[in-house]
C-alpha cells in the first residue's frame, strides 16, 4: 500500500549550517547580535524586559539563539483584529460578543460584579441584567451610521462600509487592517457621542491608545 503521506525529518545543525555558506544570509544571520540598537528603547519586542527574562530562562542556552534574526515574532494586526471583533461584537450585542450567559456565570463563580449576575426565572431560563457596556438601539444605529459613513484618504483604508447594515446594527466581514485602523483611531471618535457610559468609552480610548504606542517604530518605555 502507498502511503499518502511522507513526513522527512530535517536535523537542525545541518540546515543552520547552510545559512552560514554565503557571506549575505550570514551576515543575517549575526544582525540580531551585532547590529541591534542598545539604547534602553523599545523597537523590538525582545527589549522588553519581560522577554528576555523569559529568553534567559528558556531560549539562551540553545547555542544557535543569539543568531536568530528574528527569535519573537507578535502578529499584532490579529491581535488587533480579535481585539476590535471582541470590542463591536460585545457592543452592538452579535455573535461574537463576549457578554453571554456563560461569561455571567462566571462571575458567579469567581464572587464578582453581584449586579450582573443572570437572574433565574420561574420557567427556568435565565434574564441576564443590563451591563455598562449595552447599547440601545438608537446608540447603535448611530454607531454603524458613523462608520457607514466614513470616507478615507486614498490607501489609508479599504471601503469599511462595506461592512456595516445600518438596519440590522450589524458589522461584518473586516479585514485584519480594517481592524487595525478602527481600533487605533476610529473607535474612539465614533463612539464619542453613543458610547453606553464613560467608563466605557474610557477603556476604548486607553487600549486604542496603548494598541498606537505598541505600533510605532520606536517605543519610550518611560513614556
């Protein structure tokens, strides 16, 4: 019988080594240990000092580390994408919200937000209490009304409008940069006039702005 499939075991040692045959991908390999910008800012995530607290417990003694070039490596537009789908799916109450009978539950368990703990009814089901962060109708027309609406510079954005029923308070289909430039700077501005409470819309402000800082090219830690 043929097999379908052939899995081949690369040893290691042999293949690092053929980096190193050409001066080009050799010198590649060394920049993360020659050439990288020591001066106490952030423009790697292996300069934080949580990462290389981690690195010297697990990574340092692998003896071919140092000439990673890119040992971490963050997909920060699908974090900011889980990010905003969390953020307008738990807003606008769809499928992808994270305010669900289970989440409420687990305040039971964990003795917290007493307020928002689900109510049993006399049939048996569950009424779950009006949480801070829930929209009313007319909140969230306004919302999708806002990003229906939005017109970008050219190459700034794709058409996010395409994305957003203004009848049903739905938004769907966004990409991974349609997420990056909502979260980072059209969240905050949309919900200005419609957000449910302050509390809330101090949280999006603060994540939208952590999620800039984290993006740029350089990051000042004392900052």
């Amino acid at each position: 019988m043929k097999s379908a499939k052939i899995v081949r075991y690369f040893p290691l040692i042999p293949r690092l080594q053929r980096f190193f045959k050409t001066k080009k991908s050799a010198e590649e390999m060394i920049w993360h240990a020659k050439h990288r910008n020591v001066d106490g800012l952030l423009r790697h995530p292996a300069d934080g000092e949580a990462w290389k607290a981690f690195d010297s417990q697990y990574f340092f003694y692998l003896p071919y580390w140092e000439y990673n070039l890119l040992p971490h490596n963050l997909d920060v537009m699908h974090i900011e994408k889980n990010i905003c789908d969390n953020f307008i799916g738990t807003l606008l109450d769809l499928e992808k919200s994270k305010d669900n009978l289970q989440a409420r539950q687990d305040l039971v368990d964990i003795g917290i937000k007493n307020e928002l703990h689900p109510h049993i009814l006399e049939d048996g089901s569950y009424s779950l209490p009006r949480a801070p962060f829930t929209m009313s109708k007319k909140d969230k027309v306004m919302f999708c009304e806002v990003l229906k609406n939005l017109k970008f510079p050219k190459g700034y954005a794709s058409n996010i409008s395409r994305c957003v029923n203004v009848a049903d308070c739905k938004i769907m289909g966004l990409k991974s940069h349609d997420c990056h430039i909502l979260i980072e700077d059209i969240l905050p501005i949309a919900l200005r006039s419609c957000a449910p409470s302050d509390e809330v819309m101090c949280i999006v402000v603060e994540i939208s702005h952590f999620l800039k800082v984290i993006c740029a090219k350089v990051i000042f830690p004392m900052s």
